[in-house]
C-alpha cells in the first residue's frame, strides 16, 4: 500500500464490503474516509495521537526566541502540532550546525541570561492542547534559518496522501479500524480472528505512544466487543 486510496480499499475487501473484481465507487470511498477521519479524531479526543514523520522548516527572526507551532490562526508556524523532535539544525551564509534539545528541567533549573543575544544553541519543546512551542537560547541576534525532523501529529488524512512516513503498525490498524466500523454500515463479514488482529494491532498502537505523546492510558477497551463504544474507542 502507498496511499491512503489502498488503505481504504483493503479495508472495505477486508469485511467484504467491497469486491477486489470491482471498481470503488466514489459513495464507498468517502464514507471510508470519512470513518478514518472520524476515528482519527476520536483518538484525539482521548489522548492519542497519531504520529508522522515531516521535516519542518522556517525563519528564526532577530529578537524572537519563542514560536507557536499550529494550524490555528495567529501562529508563527503553520504545521501541525509536534509530538517529538529527532534533531534540529541552524543555517547561516553556508554554516550549519545542530542545536541542543533539551528536556524542561534542563531549560528551566539552568541560569540564563534571558537579554542574551546571540546565535542559538539550545531550543526546547512544549506542548499545548492544540499547538507547540519552541523557545530557544539564546535570543537570535541575526535571521537564521531553523530546520528539524520530529514526529507530528495527524490531524486527518486525505485522498492520495502517501503512507510511507507512518509505521506500518499504525497502517495496520487503520485498516482493522476502518473494516470493524464499515462492517456494521454495510453489513459486511467482521469475524472472531478479525476482532483478535484489530485488538492487537489496537495495542500496538498504544504501546507506541510515550510520555512525549501526552501520557496515554488504556483501560477495558481491549475487553470489549465491537458496538459497545463508539469508532471502537474508548480510552479513560
């Protein structure tokens, strides 16, 4: 699979909804998608977030050492909220060179010179509920160009977005997601060893996520039938 397109036609052939002979019609298509969304956004709404993998770029400004990360209107940068980041470089006329990340403890137990004016070394990531923040130090004396490569959360998915940035146990359960719910609208086949894979696959995806993806927490969940909670979801 290489897009999303595949990963909702699987899905759809996985109940028997759908037959591999036949072509997709648009109807099935969006309702799949719009069932991925859907629990997409329950996860969310529990604490879960889906990660990606994206490099992010943008202008460090002269003077300004704290930037808002989100969709939301008024941010510094538009993107989506970040879970983690992997490593962080500086650029300036052909030098490059990488920054420090530091935890909180190591941002805020440490003696700063806050007017400090300088090239940045250091920056530090903090999340919000719907944005993240990146303050870095020293204040930047010049323009640099900042870049990084981290996880980000998933806000939604779209039509012919590829999936080579998701871990395949994310892919996976996606799929086993998507059939458990269109099994029920469309009367599909859902089986025992069906339901065994999406709980297993459901774990996964739990263990996937740390400390640094909000504190998850499972609970009977994984006890569950399918149609006892909405989108199969319900994390306390």
């Amino acid at each position: 699979m290489e897009k999303i397109n595949d990963l909702l036609i699987y899905s759809l052939e996985l109940c028997n909804v759908q037959n591999p002979e036949q072509r997709l019609n648009k109807d099935k298509e969006g309702r799949a998608l719009r069932t991925l969304n859907s629990i997409i956004l329950q996860l969310q709404s529990k604490g879960i977030y889906i990660p990606y993998f994206k490099n992010l770029e943008f202008t460090l400004l002269a003077g300004k050492n704290e930037y808002r990360v989100s969709r939301e209107t008024g941010a510094d940068v538009d993107a989506d909220k970040i879970i983690s980041i992997d490593y962080a470089n500086l650029d300036y006329v052909g030098r490059n060179w990488p920054f420090k990340i530091l935890t909180d403890a190591q941002y805020y137990d440490r003696w700063k010179y806050t007017e400090l004016k300088t090239t940045p070394h250091y920056v530090l990531l903090l999340n919000n509920p719907n944005s993240s923040d990146l303050l870095f130090y020293a204040t930047p004396d010049i323009d640099y160009s900042f870049s990084c490569r981290g996880k980000f959360v998933l806000p939604k998915v779209e039509l012919n977005s590829l999936l080579t940035d998701f871990p395949d146990y994310y892919v996976r359960f996606f799929v086993y997601a998507v059939a458990r719910e269109l099994s029920d609208i469309y009367s599909g086949k859902w089986t025992d060893k069906h339901e065994s894979e999406y709980q297993r696959v459901f774990k996964d995806v739990l263990r996937s996520n740390d400390e640094k993806s909000l504190d998850i927490k499972t609970s009977s969940v994984l006890n569950r039938r399918k149609g006892d909670y909405r989108y199969g979801i319900d994390i306390y």
